[in-house]
C-alpha cells in the first residue's frame, strides 16, 4: 500500500506519505513532488513521513534527492526519524518538526 496526500496549511505544503516507500510508487512520488515543487512559489515543502512502514534503498534515495532540493523531511518512531536524521545529516539540513494543528488547510489525496 501507498499514499500520497498533500496538505496545504498557510505557508507550509505537507505531502504526508502513508506505507511502503519503494518499487513503483517511487516515480509516482517523484512525479506528485514535481507538480508540488512546480507551483509552489516560496511556501515550506514538508515531507511526512510518519505513515512510513518500508523504505527501499531506492526510497532513500529520492528522498535525499528531495531534501536536496528543498523539502523538509518530518517523521515520528525510531527507524522513521533515524532515517529522517541519516539523510538531514548527509544533505546538511536540521531535522523540523511538525507544528500546528490541522484546521484551516485544504487536502489532496494520490
């Protein structure tokens, strides 16, 4: 299982993704990404990865690549956020956590 929902809150985009990060739903993530990253204007991309339950190597990849370019990577549990640590330390970012409640933002499911 994989889901990708986007979160639109103020100045903040959240793409919250839910199961198993690897095989097909990597272009599928990478594609939802680039619609984000491309009318995104100068709101905060956050990408959540609380839901996570697997990530391939390849998933690990992506999301370094996504970090890369911008995203803020947010995740809760002892494997999510020793990932989220691994790849923020190795693109030179400082792990955020998420703020704020969910009231008031619009939402999109893939």
């Amino acid at each position: 299982m994989f889901r990708a929902t986007v979160e639109h809150h103020g100045d903040l985009v959240t793409l919250r993704i839910e199961g198993r990060l690897s095989g097909p739903c990597l272009s599928e993530l990478e594609n939802c990404w680039q619609q984000i990253a491309g009318g995104n204007g100068n709101r905060q991309l956050v990408v959540d990865l609380k839901e996570v339950t697997f990530v391939s190597s390849q998933g690990k990849h992506l999301l370094e690549k996504l970090c890369r370019a911008g995203a803020r990577l947010t995740g809760d549990g002892l494997m999510t956020r020793a990932l989220v640590e691994q790849i923020t330390h190795s693109v030179g970012q400082v792990e955020i956590h998420k703020e704020g409640a969910n009231d008031g933002h619009s939402t999109r499911t893939i």
